[in-house]
C-alpha cells in the first residue's frame, strides 16, 4: 500500500479558535498581513470562532513529457479542497473574502465530522458558489444527536445536517465509510497506490481516512454524545464519533501530512491509521484539533498523547480548534521545536524543496 507523492500543501487556515495579528511570517507560515497601501488591514478584522474550516491545495510539478510529477517547473496541477465549515454562518466568507480567495476554485467539499462547529457555514458557503460542489462525507455527518449530562436528566439536542437540503442546492453527496482518494476531477476508493507509482493521473492525490479505528485506550471519543433513532426517537449511545475522519497528503521525500477537525477517533488513532493506510512511516506535519479540552477524559489524554507525539516524531505540529490551551502548552514545553503557532487567515505551505 502507498500513496503517491505531491510537491507541497498549503493549508490556510479559515475558522479556528485563535488570533494574533502581530505573529511573524516565518517558514512554513505566512501570516496574513497586517499593513496594505499605508493602512491597517483589514477592517473589519479576521473573525476566529470556536469552530474548525481549512482551504487545503496540494500541488505537483507535472513533466508534460513523461507524465509524470519531477522537480523541475514544467506545469502545475492542484487539487483544492475546503475542510470542514466553520462554525458560523459567515465566518468562512468573511475570512476568505478578506483573503481574497475565490471559493470557486474549490473542488471538493470534505466534512470531518457531522457537528455544527465544522459545518454551519457550509449552505453560506454553497450559496455563494456558481457551479455544482462535490461534497464527501461519512454517512453517520447526517446524524440526529444529542448530549446527555452525566446527571443523566439534562440534555441537549445537537443542530444536525440535512442531506435533502444540500441536494436541492445541487450539492451531489458522496457518503463513504471507507477511505477514498481525491485526483484532480473524481473520486475513487483508495486501495493503495505505490508511492512511485503516478499511472494513475491526474495528480495530485488527497486521502481521506474514512471511518479511522480505536485501539489505544486513552481516546475514548465523546461519551457524553446519544444519537436519536428515527424511527421512535429513542436516544441509544454513540461515542465514538464514527464519521470522524482525517484528510493525508504525502510531501515528495518529507512524509506525510495529516489534517484533523476534531479527532474524536483520537489524534494517536488517526496518525497510525495513517501511516497504516499508506504505508509510510515519516511525518512531516500534525494540523488540527486534538481534541484535549473540556475537562475528565479529554484532559486526562493530554500526557499520554505527548508521550506517543515523541514516538512518532513529526517535524511539525500545529494543534488548532479543540486541542486546548493546556494541551497546547504542554505540547510547548514538552516538543518546543516542533510547534507552530496556528492563528486565523494563516497559510502553513509544507514543501518538498524547503
């Protein structure tokens, strides 16, 4: 099993919980500026939410000759995906907009997971497009959900997805449990490509995971989550998150690439079945929500979560979203070198040449 290289991935950030206009760019991360034409930009200024959206284009160097992806500058080929939609019906918008970044030039829509702080902007967004969107997603996105305190008698209902609505936007919806890869126009179920092997054009190449598996025992997904049976609405648990999924680039001669929404799988579990899918061991970045706050569980997988990142050794990690400020700052002290600050309308571009 493989999956095929790619000269770098550019991965802009457009919802996340964090701001902080005064950051540097500095390799791999450009910052969005901050002065254009002698005045301050932008007014109104970069919105941050507790939510998670990420524009993510993946380039190869394409010889038109051989068809196959070199070093050297002949052309380009991209593929462009938007991951994930915020947790607001505009923030998308307004970020991009202030990016100025055509959402028409987005391929694919991809859903990490069905809750509403990674897909409330998505019909704004729908909206706002001119053509037909692909949109791929784990069937369980659609969902009715719950929350059950731990007292057992208050909860809460979840805002849900609604697949009738994305179709007659002209949405066409792909729900898959298993793991797919996404090429220039279409989308195919991944059965492991050799690294080496580019027969399959178009390039470039996006996996994503699909339905990742739990084996470590110290992410245990979201116990507090009930899903809603539809046909007596009888609330029976669900707390794995199944639909939780991860999207994988792997950077010509770096390793691989993983972004998350939330990892509710866990991002250990996600990391591994990555490597598992794809057969390559090196990682080059981690880019996401961890999903390390809000207390009991989730904090009590803050070290050893640590302990399996030094495993596993990635070159870069920027923990965004629901990983938290504790999380975060242990992962700070414990792999200071590694740790890239994640802030609103940053692009972190992972190249195979830097």
């Amino acid at each position: 099993m493989g999956l095929s290289h790619i000269d770098s991935l550019a991965i802009t950030l457009l919802t996340d919980n964090y701001t902080d206009r005064l950051l540097p760019t500095l390799y791999p991360a450009n910052r969005p500026p901050l002065v254009r034409d002698e005045q301050f930009l932008p007014s109104p200024p970069p919105i941050a939410e507790h939510g998670f959206s990420s524009l993510i284009k993946a380039t190869c160097i394409i010889d038109k000759n051989k068809e196959k992806a070199t070093t050297t500058t002949d052309t380009k080929k991209e593929n462009i995906v938007l991951f994930d939609c915020g947790t607001s019906e505009n923030g998308v918008l307004h970020n991009a907009d202030i990016l100025r970044i055509n959402l028409n030039s987005i391929q694919y829509i991809v859903l990490s997971h069905g809750h509403f702080d990674h897909f409330t902007g998505l019909m704004s967004i729908i909206k706002r497009l001119n053509k037909p969107m692909k949109m791929i997603c784990h069937p369980d996105a659609f969902l009715k959900r719950w929350i059950v305190f731990p007292n057992g008698r208050d909860k809460a209902r979840l805002p849900s997805l609604s697949s009738e609505k994305l179709r007659n936007q002209k949405v066409n919806l792909f729900l898959k449990k298993g793991p797919s890869l996404l090429l220039e126009n279409q989308i195919i179920d991944y059965q492991g490509i050799s690294a080496d092997d580019e027969s399959t054009s178009p390039v470039p190449k996006l996996l994503i995971t699909g339905q990742i598996p739990r084996h470590t025992t110290f992410e245990k997904g979201f116990p507090l989550q009930y899903k809603e049976d539809p046909t007596n609405g009888n609330l029976t648990p669900d707390p794995l998150v199944n639909d939780d999924q991860a999207i994988v680039a792997n950077i010509r001669d770096k390793g691989l690439v993983i972004i998350s929404g939330c990892a509710h799988a866990g991002i250990i579990n996600t990391v591994n079945y990555a490597k598992a899918l794809t057969g390559v061991d090196k990682i080059f970045a981690i880019v996401g929500g961890f999903h390390l706050t809000g207390g009991g569980i989730y904090e009590d997988a803050i070290e050893p979560t640590i302990k399996e990142l030094k495993k596993i050794d990635p070159y870069y990690l920027v923990p965004c979203h629901c990983t938290g400020w504790k999380a975060t700052n242990r992962i700070i002290q414990e792999l200071p070198e590694k740790f890239l600050q994640p802030s609103i309308c940053t692009t972190f571009t992972f190249d195979a040449n830097n």
